[in-house]
C-alpha cells in the first residue's frame, strides 16, 4: 500500500485518556505518533521542534489550555491539523 505517513502528536494531561488516544491511533497504518505531552507549553514547544502533520489536542491542560495552544500553534508557517479530543461533557 502506498500512502503517506501522517506525523501525529497527541496532547492531554490525562495519561490514561492520552494512553487510549495513543492506542487507537496504531490501528491506522498511516497514523506515525512522533511525540506526546501533558500540558499545553509542553505542547507549543514540541510542536514547534517536531513540526506534525496532525495534532490531537486536550482541551483543559494546566499552564495553557488547548484553545490558548491551538491559537499559537496556527501561528506557525505550517501548522498541523488540530482535532480536539477531548472528555468535556455537554453542558446541556
């Protein structure tokens, strides 16, 4: 199969709610997870070093929360695709 790998980078606090995330993403072929952290300057940091493809991104992290991230992250002169994932239940 020819398909190009998708640099991944997964971003929660929770480890449990980024070690589920991180094991549904090996059962995609094309998903390569290149790095993960736990808070959201954490986050902005590797981003900017490791550069991904996709970004599956918390949204309450301590320091910064994922929204704070994802504004600084489309910043950049290639920024990743974000998915919000993320265990907030509906207000309603």
């Amino acid at each position: 199969m020819n398909y190009k790998s998708i640099r991944t980078f997964v971003a929660d606090d929770e480890k449990y709610s980024r070690e589920e995330l991180l094991y549904l993403l090996r059962f995609f072929p094309q998903i390569d997870v290149i790095g993960e952290a736990q808070s959201g300057q954490e986050t902005v940091a590797k981003i900017m070093e490791l550069q991904p493809d996709l970004l599956f991104l918390d949204i309450e992290m301590p320091e910064m929360n994922g929204t704070d991230v994802a504004s600084m992250v489309k910043q950049m002169k290639k920024p990743p695709l974000i998915v919000f994932a993320t265990a907030i239940p509906n207000s309603q």
